[in-house]
C-alpha cells in the first residue's frame, strides 16, 4: 500500500496544509487592524463558501480530467494568493481574495482522497486515510505555529509569502505523481456544466449529516482560538491548534486501523461524543493548563472524525463517482464550517463576554445531535452489514 506516489501525496498534502493554515491564526486580528473587525466570521465564511461550491464541480473534474490536474490547480491558487495578500491592503481587497483563496481546498482535498482510493484495497482504506491524515495534521500541526513566529519575528508579508512558498513546493511534488484514472477526458469547458444528479451523491447522505453537524465546531475553533489564547495568556496563537492537530496525529498513528476493524458508525459515535466532551471544556476553559486540555481532547476528537468519515464515504459511494462522493463529503465540511464561523464572528462581535461560552455551547450541542442520529442510524443497518460496509 504505501508505494512511492503514496508517500509524494502525503509530501504534498503536508505542505499544502502548512500553506493554508499558517495564516489562520492570524487572519482576525489582521483583518481588525485593516479595520474590518465587524467582518471576522467572514474571514473563514467566504473562504469556505467558494471551497463548497467548487466541491461539485472539482468532483466531476476529479472523475473525468484525473485527479493530478485537479490537485495541482488547488496548490496554485494557495501560491497565487499567498503572494497577493501583501498588495491588497483594504478590507474589500483582503476579503475577495480570501473568497478566491477557497478553490484551493475546494479542489486538491477532493482529488487526494480519490487518488488514495484508487491505491489501496477496499479492507485498508480507513488505515490509509489515517496515514494520509498525519500528514495534513502534521501541516496543519506546524503551519499555524510557523505562521505566528513569523508574523511576531518578522512581518505579517513575510509569513504570506512563506505561505506561498510551501504551496509551490507541494505543485512541484504533484508533477511527480502518475495518474490513476482510467478512460480519461481532456478537458473542455463542458464539463462544468452539471446534470441534477451530478451536484450531490445521495448514497453518503449519513457522513454528510454527521459531518456537517460536527464541522461547525471547527468554524467555532478556527475564529475563537486566538481569542481564547490571548484570554489566558498564550501569546503564539498557533499553539492551540499545534496542540489540537498534534494530538490528532497521535490518535491516527495509533487507531487509523480502528474503523476497518471494528465499523466506521462505532467509532464515529465515539469521536463525536470526545468532540462534544471536547467543546464543553472549550466553554468553561479560564487556565492555560484546561486551554491545552481542551486542545489535546478537540485533536483526540478529529484524529478519529475524519479519517473514518473519508473511508465511510468511499464505503458507500461507487467506483466510478468516487470523486462526486468526496466531493459531497467536503460539502458538508465547507458548509459546516462557513456556518460555524458565521457564528462565532456574531458572538464575538455583539456579545464580546459571553462569545465564547454560547458559541462553544452551541457547537457542543450540535455534536450531541450528531451522536444521536449515528445511535439512529447503527440500529436501522442490517446486523450483516455493519461490519462490512460501516
């Protein structure tokens, strides 16, 4: 299973991941001394809003042009924004440019999870995605700690441009890969027009719902975490997110065969209940030690979500729109998240002392529903069919 295109596409995830998520930490008060305060939850809202429309489109792109084209185009839009943020100064410069920024993982996401169910068996996917999944976490792990040093040590340009740097190593390691897709199409214009059937795979209707219910959370994390750092006196405000994706790096060295073993509904259920535990401590955190606490349980939480959510999919999807299906799956994701954001930019911006304790709140409870509809899904499967298929 792990050939040598596998490891390049982990390479290249794990920079593309660093480019990306370098800046977030640092996007809301950035954005604030632009004097755009009252738009943070924008900040990740339009980010997420292109990433989820483009979702059907680099699905059907990922099933028909390759999956190598469709990668790369993500990772040139991370290296063409990294290098015009310096250059657009004012708000509206600064937020078209973040609604541009979100075809990247609109794009490259899509076609790396199809690329990596096209080069593993079916009984070793859940284990795949986890080995893939270190490497995102990895990225994402060291950008927003990079990104912070570079911003207090340098300048906020510099860090942009280190961004921009990453993603164009991650192009250069894309040229290296072989296309997996078979009966291939060379690319028209054409092709962005969509049947009805083509917008969203209703066969992963279950990770879609559990999915989005869970995602919100991470908007919530993505706009508050800063702001929960500085309240408690944690200057580097990538540390959290170093801490949280450090953590779900440990979960998926040492679980990613979990889902293939025991069923992807089990060890969901279980995740989601570690993420709502997770979200309840957010809420209450007033101490650095409960602040990366907090952050080591939400990473437990996400080392188990994503991966299983990813092989669940794949599960339920078929061969030939395996793109269409992970295109969906990252709907939810990009929606989930867009919504979260939303919320959490409204909390912070009309109800500075009580935010993070309703947004947390929210976001946990939100989780909770999601536990409840997996208990109502595991007991409407066929008892021969939950090993096998979820």
């Amino acid at each position: 299973m792990y050939t040598l295109p596998f490891w390049l596409l982990c390479l290249s995830n794990f920079l593309f991941s660093a480019s990306f998520s370098m800046m977030i930490p640092e996007l809301p008060e950035y954005l604030t001394t632009l004097g755009g305060r009252e738009y943070i939850g924008l900040i990740i809202a339009l980010f997420t809003l292109t990433a989820g429309i483009s979702r059907p489109f680099s699905g059907k792109i990922t099933d028909t042009v390759g999956r190598v084209p469709v990668m790369a185009f993500g990772s040139i839009v991370c290296f063409l924004c990294g290098l015009l943020y310096p250059f657009l100064i004012t708000v509206a410069g600064f937020l078209t440019l973040r609604l541009v920024h979100g075809f990247s993982t609109g794009t490259k996401p899509t076609a790396t999870s199809a690329y990596v169910a096209d080069v593993v068996p079916a009984d070793r996917r859940g284990e795949a995605m986890g080995a893939l999944g270190l490497f995102t976490a990895t990225g994402m792990s060291l950008g927003p700690v990079i990104g912070s040093f570079l911003v207090n040590n340098a300048s906020m340009n510099v860090m942009f441009y280190t961004s921009s740097g990453f993603a164009l190593m991650s192009i250069g390691i894309l040229l290296r890969l072989p296309e997996t897709l078979e009966n291939r199409q060379p690319f028209r214009l054409s092709l962005f027009k969509l049947r009805s059937d083509e917008w969203f795979d209703m066969g992963v209707l279950p990770p879609f719902f559990v999915q989005l219910l869970n995602s919100f959370a991470s908007g919530v994390v993505i706009i508050l975490a800063p702001a929960l750092s500085q309240s408690v006196g944690v200057a580097n405000k990538g540390w959290f997110f170093a801490v949280y994706t450090l953590a779900s790096l440990v979960v998926r060295l040492l679980f990613s065969k979990s889902s293939d073993r025991y069923g992807r509904i089990p060890v969901m259920i279980v995740a989601t209940v570690v993420l709502a535990v997770s979200l309840v401590m957010l809420a209450v955190t007033n101490s650095v030690a409960l602040f990366y606490s907090s952050a080591i349980v939400y990473g437990m939480a996400w080392g188990m979500n994503s991966p299983t959510l990813q092989a669940w999919a794949v599960d339920l999807s078929d061969e030939a729109t395996r793109g269409r299906a992970m295109a969906t799956l990252y709907i939810a994701l990009e929606l989930g998240i867009g919504l979260g954001a939303l919320a959490a930019g409204w909390f912070f911006t009309n109800m500075a002392a009580q935010a993070l304790v309703a947004a947390f709140g929210i976001a946990a409870g939100l989780a909770v529903v999601g536990v409840g509809y997996l208990l109502i899904v595991r007991n409407r499967l066929k008892p021969a069919r939950t090993s096998d298929l979820v």
